[in-house]
C-alpha cells in the first residue's frame, strides 16, 4: 500500500535459498506496479493498517507454489513469540476460522512475504463493511494494477518453474495459464505447516 515501496531484504537467508531472493524481486515488482497504479489514479486510498475485513471476506486469494514457499519460510523461520502461537493454533482449526489464517489482531502476520494476491488488492475512497467484497459490490473503487508489472511478477514467477525466459513465458502469462499454477490460500492443508511450526520452540 506503501506509495515508495521498498524491496524487502534478508541477505542470510538469501544466500542460502536462492528461490527466496526471486520471490522478493516478483513482491518487489508487484509493489511497484500496486504503488505506480495508485499514482495514477490519484484517489485516496481507503486501505490502512488495522483494516482487515478483507482478510475475512475473501475466500478465494491465489497463492503460487513459490509464494507458499515463501509464506512457509517465513511463518516457520522468522515468526515468533505470541504472533507464531497464535499463527500455529489458527492454522490448525483454519477450515473453521471463517477468516485467514494469518490474521492476528487485525493485521497480517505473514505482511512482508504475503501473497501478490493480497498486495494487489486495494480499494479507494471508503473502508470496507464488515463482510464486503468492493470487487463485487464497487469494482470502481478497486485499484486496477499496473498490467505492465504485473505480467512481469508473473512471467518471473514461471522462471521458478522452468519455463525459459520468451514468447512461452509471455504466453502463459498473457492467456491466462499462469493461473493454474496457483491454489486457494484458504483451501490449503495447513496443519502440515502448524506441524513444522511446532518442531521448534518460539
Ligand atoms: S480492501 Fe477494504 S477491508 Fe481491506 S484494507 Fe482495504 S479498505 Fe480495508
Ligand atoms: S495473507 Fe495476510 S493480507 Fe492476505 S488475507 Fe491473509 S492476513 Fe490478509
């Protein structure tokens, strides 16, 4: 939401996993064409820390195999403390949570490594009611994002896939294809990561 995004950076962990270091460029592209499309539209935003109902309400956010990658390294080697239990427990009853599992307190405990999907969604002039999906009930006041940086976010996200840099790339992405690489972020079987959360002590 920031309108100066700045690319995350963890140099350890970088180093040694190489997937990381290209999940934080395709966040970091994904920022700057979310921050780009907010310059041009001009509007206020409505989004602010604390404000979470969409965290609720949408029950059908994409995650790829390299984000869940990344939300999994995160949640197992960097969370701590309350955040990491309270992170643990919903994850363990998340088909009953009735909202996502990385909710705490209002505000997302997985932020720095949180889906393109999630970045992406930002909505202008009001806040959110409590149950409102703006993309249906005001898609106006949706923040289209930038379609240039976007495909870019995608067509590196198939590099974690194998797919040589070109017209495929551009293909998959253009058509659509892409997309099927991903799952929904609230059907996924998260008890296996609570179970590796647990393995260590916070
Ligand atoms: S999308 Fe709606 S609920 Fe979510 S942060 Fe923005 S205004 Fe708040
Ligand atoms: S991952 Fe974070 S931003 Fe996305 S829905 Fe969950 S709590 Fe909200």
């Amino acid at each position: 939401m920031s309108s100066q995004p700045a690319r995350p950076r963890f140099p350890d962990d970088e180093k040694r996993l190489p997937w990381l270091a290209l999940l934080l460029e395709i966040q970091f592209i994904t920022n700057q064409g979310v921050a780009a499309a907010i310059k041009a539209d001009g509007r206020k935003l409505a989004c602010a820390r604390g404000c979470a109902s969409c965290c609720r309400s949408h029950t059908d956010i994409p995650v790829y195999p390299l984000e869940l990658m990344g939300i999994t390294w995160f949640a197992v080697e960097k969370l701590e403390g309350e955040s990491r239990e309270r992170v643990r427990q919903q994850l363990l009853r998340h088909r009953d949570l009735g909202n996502c599992p990385f909710l705490v307190d209002e505000a997302c405990a997985i932020h720095p490594l949180r889906p393109m999907a999630c970045r992406q969604f930002n909505v202008f002039t009001t806040v959110c009611e409590a149950g409102e999906d703006a993309f249906h009930t005001r898609r106006g006041d949706v923040l289209n994002p930038d379609a240039k940086r976007k495909h870019e976010a995608l067509r590196e996200m198939l590099r974690h896939h194998g797919v040589k840099e070109g017209l495929e790339r551009r293909r998959l992405v253009e058509t659509g294809e892409v997309h099927r690489l991903a799952q929904s972020l609230r059907e996924m079987r998260w008890e296996s990561l609570a179970a590796r959360m647990g393995q260590r002590e916070s």
